[in-house]
C-alpha cells in the first residue's frame, strides 16, 4: 500500500470512473485498474463491485474509503508542518544569556534571526552562569549564551566562542586607584572584591561599589555604558588572562530547526570572530 493507491482508490469512489480517474492522474486506465487490484489483494478485501456498465463501493470499500481520506489529510497536514519547520518559518526558539550580555552586538545576532525567520516565536531568559546551564541540560532551553568554562561544560553540550571580553575593575572615584589607568591583580590583593560571576546582580555590584563598600571585577560588556557620573571609575585590568569567554552553547540532542537555523546564520556571519567581540 502506498500514497498513491490510495489517492487512486478515493478519487474512484468519488467519480465511480476508471476513466475520469486515470484522466486526473494522466495515466492509463489500465494503469488505474492494476493499482486498485493491488491494495485489494494487500487488504484481502474487494473494494469495489464492477463490470463493464458500473462501478460502486462494496460495504467494506465505505468503510476503507473514510480511513483512506484521514490517512492522507494526516499525510498532508504531517507534510505541511515539517517543510514550514524545517525551512524555519515556524517554530519556537527559547534563548538565554547570562546578566548584561544584551549590551553587547548580542542584539545584532537577534536581529538577523528574527529578519530572516519572522514567524519564529523566541522566548528569552536572562540568568546566572549556573541558571543557564542547568536549563540548556534539562532543555528549557535551546541555546544560552554564558561565561565558558570548560569545568562547567557537561557532557551532551555542544560549544562555539562568541566573545573574549576583557575584564575591567570598577572603583569609587575616592578610591586610591581611581586615578589610574590600568592594574593588575596583585594591586587589588587586600580589597572587598565583588565578582560579577560569583552571580550577584550586576546593578546591587554596582551600587555597592557606588557606595565605595569595594571594588568589582566585571566583564567590559557589564560596563560599556557607565561614566564617572555614576559615582565609578572603570580602569583596566592589564593581566594576560583578565578576560572572560562567552560560549554560544546548546544540548547535541536538540534538534529543534529554529536552533539549528541560527547555528547556521552564526557560523556563516563569523559572528563569534567578529561582530559580537567587542572591547
């Protein structure tokens, strides 16, 4: 039995012609007649009573002929549904990223997935390192975009760099360092130090650094915006290795088309090289 049987055998029962059917299908009516013969001999059931003058449906070949009309609307509608997601104009797409990355040309990313798929509904999450990979684990998620640590990398996930942003230290304009233009490590030893990955909110860092409570350490994306009229001082933080990585990252069991269409549009635009490595 297949697709076209039973396009041939409903079409028969609705015109009771072998020759309006073949004219339809642009096949001979022999043609017709073979393929009714075969999906009568796979039923084991007569379908039709015919002879020279008339065709009509036996008892059976009713009852066959409302299964046979389902089978091929759930062929149809099954058919429309998978060509609409696999070529993207349908579909959900859920999204994280770790506190402050939207300050960042992460917008730009967004944007050319949204113009080039506008029917994709994408839901967002914004949360901390931990958050993130818990729910890309248990797919909440479908891609977080997080500090990448490979000892925070569990096994089943997947990992593209999407950013090296250097770190910056953020003081209170009376500090003993505000005044100047780079430090190290070592010149903080003795300091209250927030770390913005340690998951504290990026604002409360901010206000506690503002009341000159300590210093913080924060990626350059957390700060880009912030002047010296916000009662801070950003300095730079000249160690070779002060710098956080941002990982796009996803579960290699999800197949959701709406993910893979935008692992495609970030590996074609060199996003992670590129635009979205800002200092």
């Amino acid at each position: 039995m297949n697709i076209r049987q039973l396009e041939y055998f409903v079409t028969l029962s609705e015109t009771l012609s072998f020759t309006k059917t073949a004219q339809k299908f642009f096949i001979s009516q022999t043609a017709i007649t073979k393929q009714i013969k075969l999906l009568e001999s796979t039923l084991d059931t007569k379908l039709f009573n015919r002879d020279k003058h008339y065709v009509e449906l036996t008892p059976a070949g009713s009852v066959f002929l409302v299964e046979a009309k389902a089978i091929l609307r759930k062929i149809e509608e099954a058919t429309e549904r998978v060509h609409l997601t696999t070529i993207g104009f349908v579909g959900l797409l859920r999204i994280g990223f770790i506190k402050g990355y939207e300050k960042t040309c992460f917008t730009d990313l967004i944007f050319k997935i949204y113009n080039k798929y506008p029917n994709i509904s994408i839901d967002f999450f914004r949360g901390t390192e931990e958050e993130l990979y818990d729910k890309v684990l248990n797919s909440e998620l479908d891609i977080i975009f997080n500090n990448f640590k490979k000892e925070s990398m569990e096994v089943g996930l997947e990992k593209k760099l999407v950013g090296k942003y250097p770190l910056k230290v953020v003081v209170h304009p009376t500090h003993i360092l505000a005044t100047k233009k780079s430090v190290c490590f070592e010149e903080l030893r003795g300091e209250t130090i927030f770390k913005y990955s340690d998951g504290e909110d990026m604002e409360v860092i901010l206000l506690m650094v503002s009341a000159n409570m300590g210093v913080a350490i924060m990626p350059s994306y957390c700060v880009r915006y912030l002047n010296q009229s916000q009662h801070i001082m950003i300095i730079e933080l000249k160690d070779s290795d002060a710098y956080v990585n941002i990982g796009a990252i996803w579960n290699r069991k999800n197949n959701n088309p709406a993910l893979l269409r935008m692992l495609k549009i970030i590996e074609e635009d060199k996003i992670s090289l590129k635009k979205m490595h800002e200092l």
